[in-house]
C-alpha cells in the first residue's frame, strides 16, 4: 500500500461522516484517486502534500479517460472531503466550473438498457450471484438490493418489500409482482436462500460483493446498471402502451394530451418503484 493510500485509510477511519456504505464508498474512491496520482508522476506523497497542481492532473486525467460529469463530480467531492480534513480546503476551487467540469446529464440522449444474455448468465457459476443478476433484470433492483435481498422477508404475495437497510438513502420501498415469470423467480429465491438472504451465510456483504464483481467480469457482463434502465423502459411501455423516448418512443412535445397525462402518471409510478423520490429522474432512464 502506498503511504498516501495509508494516510488516507486512517483520515477515513477517524471521521466517520455519512452511512457505513457511505464510510466505504469514499475510503475506496480516495485510494484509487491516489493510485492516480502515483501513475501520474506523482510519487512520495502524503495525504498532507495535497495541492492545486494534483487537483489540476487529477481532473485531466478523468476527463481524458472520459469519465462521466456526474463520476468527477463525486471524486471531486472526495477531494474537497480530504482536503477539510487535512487543513488543505484552499487548494481546490470552490466551483467545478473552474475545472472545465461539465454539468450532469440528467435526461437520456440514448438509452442505456441492457440485457441479461442467457448465455452470459450461464457463465456465472455461483448460483446467489447469478439469482442477484435475474432480481436486477426482473425487478429493477439496484446491485445492493439484489445481494442483501432475503426472500423470507420480502416476498409479500403481490409485492416485494425491500427493506430500508438493503436501499439507498435507507428508504424502503414496495415493488409489484406482476407476472408469472416474476414468480416463478422469488420461488426459485426462496429454495435457494431458504431463511436467509442472497449473501451465503459464510460471507459478509463486501465479500460477496466483491463474489459478484468478479463473476460478472468473468462473465462479460458489464454496465450492469443498465438492467434498472432496461426494467424502467419496459415497465414504461407496459402502463402506457408506447415506447418511451430513450427506447424510440414519441418525446414529450409529440404527445397528444391523453399520451401526456398516462406519461406522467407511469413515470411517477415508476420513480416510487424504482426508489426515486421525484418524477423528473425518470428522465435518465427513459428519456424526455
């Protein structure tokens, strides 16, 4: 481990701001951020020798490998965290604008579903991570949901209750069993976790995180995200009878009034089920 990365662990570990899954996000985020800065030429730093002139090749660097404005927008956050904790706030800029950072995409020029191949599926050999990917596919699930989910207690006949603890932001949620298929697959879930949830009971949650990281690169599965964008299009065309815009559909200014009105009503259903709080969120997944 580098020095910096070990300095940054023990800042991490002393200031504990936020959830644990918070806590874990940024201590990861932090101590890839200063395997970048050692790629980059940067060598034998400290947590302390933090300055304007690693900010700068930082934010290159993530623009040049095309890193999303949203994703530099979190590594910067982590920047500004580190630098409070270390007495160094002044050497990063208030306004991302400085940095050329661009603004979030918050409507979906293209789609970004993707599907589950059989094929691929089958390649995944650990029957709680493959179970993981199908809830993600079937239900919308976010990745943690799918790992932490326990059958015993979600399964409500109609609906699956997902516990605040398994959900980000901690807010628990219903989602509809509205097909056979859909099932046929919490059946399938409850003989395999039987009491327990989909984490085996031998592991913790990171460790089989870290089962499911590797099975789905082993696999070829990747931007797996995209399962939630392919639900929410599905589910879209489902309550409408049309597509939506990011999947091909009419967009917004070509809608007749009664196509407005059942849009909006199926996105504020589908911003509850997938655990959003506002409707116009909606327009990541399925398009304006």
């Amino acid at each position: 481990m580098l020095d910096i990365e070990h300095d940054l662990k023990a800042i991490c570990r002393r200031n504990r701001d936020g959830s644990h899954m918070t806590q874990s996000q940024r201590e990861q985020r932090l101590r890839m951020t200063a395997r970048d800065l050692h790629r980059l030429g940067y060598r034998h730093l400290r947590a302390t020798s933090l300055k304007p002139k690693h900010v700068e090749a930082l934010v290159k660097d993530w623009q040049a490998r095309d890193l999303s404005a949203g994703t530099i927008k979190n590594r910067m956050a982590d920047l500004r965290w580190w630098a409070e904790k270390t007495g160094r706030e002044s050497v990063i800029a208030t306004d991302n604008s400085r940095y050329g950072i661009g603004q979030r995409v918050f409507v979906a020029e293209t789609s970004k579903a993707v599907s589950l191949p059989s094929d691929a599926l089958a390649l995944v050999d650990d029957a709680h991570v493959r179970m993981s990917l199908r809830l993600q596919a079937a239900f919308g699930l976010r990745r943690e949901e799918a790992i932490k989910f326990s059958p015993s207690y979600a399964d409500r006949g109609d609906v699956l209750a997902l516990k605040a603890s398994w959900c980000k932001g901690g807010r628990a949620r219903e989602v509809p069993i509205r097909t056979e298929v859909q099932s046929e697959l919490i059946r399938q879930a409850h003989h395999l976790a039987g009491s327990g949830s989909l984490i085996p009971p031998e592991r913790t949650y990171i460790q089989q995180r870290r089962v499911y990281e590797r099975h789905a690169a082993r696999a070829g599965l990747s931007k797996l995200h995209g399962l939630r964008h392919a639900h929410a299009q599905a589910r879209f065309a489902e309550l409408t009878g049309f597509a939506c815009p990011a999947a091909g559909g009419p967009k917004a200014a070509e809608l007749t009034d009664q196509q407005r009105a059942l849009d909006y009503k199926a996105r504020l259903q589908i911003s509850h089920e997938l655990g959003h709080e506002r409707e116009q969120i909606t327009a990541v997944y399925l398009g304006r």
